[in-house]
C-alpha cells in the first residue's frame, strides 16, 4: 500500500531555535502522522503562520529575532485562530499565563515527554480550533478548559495532560462519583496504550498536586473516584 500523502496528514508548525530540539520534535511528529513545518525564529513563524494554513503551531517563546510572546500576540491580532500550544522553561509560570491571556490554547514546560506533546495537539485537533473557553469552579480550583490550565488561587497548576484531563472531568460534579471507566475514557481517549493500572498513578499524582487547596480527591473501591472539599479531621 502507498504511504498517506502528506497533504492529507495535519500540518503542524514547529517554531523552536535550538537546532537539536528541533530536529528531535520533527522527527517525533513525523512518525506519529504529522506534516511538519519549522521556523527557527520569530519573524519567519509570524510570516508562515500568517500566510500558510496548519492544524496547529507548537511555539517556543524563547526565540531569535522576534520574541515568541511577540510572535503570539501579532499571529491573534492578524485574526489568525490556528490553535497555539507554547514552550516554556519550568517554573516560568508568569510567561505561560501571559501566554494563554495572549491567546494560546495551550503550553507545555521544558522537559517535556513527546507522547504527551502528542496527545496535547490532539486534544486541539479534536476541538477543532474552537477556542471559547468553558471555565468550572470548585473551591480554590478554577478549570479553563479551552486553555486546558487549572488554576489554585489564581496560580497556574503544574499538571500533565492527563492529570488536567481527570480533574477536569471530576470537577464537571463535584462530591459525586465518577466511574473508572468514564474517567478511563477521558484521561486515555487519545488511543494510545496504557498499564491497567495507569488510571491509579494518574489519580495518586493529581492527590498530591491538590493536596492543602481545600480539596481532596477520594477513591471508591470498585466505584471509581470523586472530588469534594475536604474534610476536618
């Protein structure tokens, strides 16, 4: 059988200035089905993302010529609503939340694992670029699910895909349970495989990220899991 053309694959835009990284994120997204385009600096991704149409752009803010917050906020005011995941070192959480307020949909922190880079685009392939945000409030948390970022306080929460996924879907009711089929299905609905387990690494994880926000997430044996406030002991 022939290989799939690559006009019929979703054409990403990679705009990272380190020559290693960018070979490693083209290579990566190459053989996970992607068309990949790059641009190693701020004036030539503004150009192409302005003038080429791409399923998404992945966007280091760290660039050469034109600054990427630079490059985001000029791509938004162009009109161009292509879905922008951005790169940012860890910690940096002021330039993610300058980001999304910039309108990226979404960001990732540096070192990142390529499956979850992966499964970050998807989750925007399959909004299909629509980038109204539904925001769920419970307690202290604040859940912006078309910038898929949950916030504490006002604070950016450091959460995987994955984890943002299983909050996200718990926080639709809060104190009722959530099943672990249905949590399965939204924190692994990209298709890729996973230890029966996962689901329990997963929910251990978030515990602990939530953990002192007045919130506790509860197992149910057999059941699935919950989210209500906490409890005084």
């Amino acid at each position: 059988m022939a290989n799939e053309p690559q006009s019929e694959k979703p054409r990403l835009l990679v705009v990272e200035d380190d020559p290693a990284l960018a070979q490693a994120l083209a290579l990566a997204l190459s053989r996970r089905g992607f068309h990949v385009c790059q641009s190693t600096n701020g004036k030539s991704a503004l150009e192409r993302a302005t003038c080429e149409r791409f399923a998404a752009i992945v966007l280091d803010l760290t660039l050469p010529e034109m600054d990427g917050v630079d490059v985001l906020r000029a791509i938004r005011l162009h009109g161009t609503r292509t879905p922008i995941i951005v790169l940012t070192a860890r910690g940096a959480v002021g330039d993610r939340v300058q980001g999304l307020r910039l309108g990226a949909d979404d960001y990732l922190s540096k070192p990142f694992d390529l499956d979850e880079l992966e499964a970050r685009v998807h989750a925007l392939l399959r909004r299909g670029g629509n980038t109204t945000s539904v925001r769920r409030q419970f307690g202290a948390l604040r859940i912006d699910e078309a910038a898929s970022v949950c916030y504490a306080n006002d604070e950016a929460l450091e959460l995987s895909a994955r984890e943002f996924a299983m909050l996200a879907t718990l926080i639709e009711k809060p104190a009722h349970a959530v099943t672990r089929e249905r949590l399965w299905d939204k924190v692994f609905g990209d298709g890729r495989e996973a230890q029966p387990d996962a689901i329990e690494v997963v929910a251990y994880r978030l515990r602990k990220k939530i953990s002192g926000l007045g919130v506790e997430l509860v197992a149910l044996r057999g059941v699935g899991y919950l989210i209500r406030e906490k409890r005084a002991v």
